[in-house]
C-alpha cells in the first residue's frame, strides 16, 4: 500500500494498526529483512560465480603452466574477471604498499578531486585522508 503512496494513516485505519508509527515501523522492518534477503542472495551468486572461475581456472592451468599461449591468455582473462568480480582491481592503484581502507578512499577522493576540481572544496572544509584512522573488525 505504501508502494502505491497511500500514507501511514490511512494504511493505519485500513489493516487495523494502533498508530502511524507501527506502520512505519512495521515498513522498516519488512525493507530490513527484504534488504538482508537480497544482500544474502547476492553473496550466494558471487560464491557461485568465483567458484565457477575457479573450476575453469583448475582446466587452463595446466597447460598454461606449460606454455600454452591460449590456455595462459584464458588464464588471465579468468584473473581478471575475479579481480572484477571481488572489487581487487580497485585496490592498490595508488601505489599504497598495504590496500588499506584509507588508501582506497584516499585515491577515489583524488580522482574525484581531479574530474572535479573545485566543487568538491567549495565551502566544505579541508579533510586530511591520512589523518583518519580506521579500526578493523574482525569476526
């Protein structure tokens, strides 16, 4: 119903909810658990995409190994696909020894900086990218 703009009110009166704000919160937590459902589905295909590459990767080796110009430029064109597939290829262009999550930001900030320059220091203040400190989580 939401969908079809009809406001919290009115949703409210219709499904017999105690107030606006438990439909609203009912919405939030149906688009939580919708959102968690396709970033679950979207982690399952890219498993089963790398796993894909890496049953093609175990077919080339072999003869890339021993020399096969074909078998090593399938071999590569699978490295770069996995470098697309899990972000690696946006890692490291700075020449940042450790790909850290700062070096990262710190390059697209650049090349934001370089596309646009000036609007993104027009009235904002200056931020040092090396100040920022991250902390890594580890589960």
């Amino acid at each position: 119903m939401r969908l079809a703009g009809i406001n919290y009110e009115t949703i409210a009166k219709q499904l017999g909810y105690s107030s606006r704000s438990a439909v609203c919160q009912d919405i939030k937590r149906a688009l939580a658990k919708a959102m968690k459902e396709e970033q679950e589905s979207a982690e399952e295909l890219l498993k089963l995409e790398v796993d894909r590459l890496d049953r093609l990767m175990a077919s080339v080796w072999p003869a890339a190994l021993d020399g096969d110009v074909k078998a090593v430029e399938a071999a590569e064109r699978i490295i770069k696909r996995r470098c697309g597939l899990l972000g690696l290829d946006l890692i490291n262009r700075n020449g940042s020894g450790d790909g850290d999550l700062v070096s990262l930001l710190g390059t697209l900030f650049s090349e934001l900086q370089s596309r646009h320059p000036g609007a993104l220091t027009q009235g904002t203040p200056a931020v040092e990218v090396d100040a920022i400190e991250v902390e890594e989580t580890r589960t």
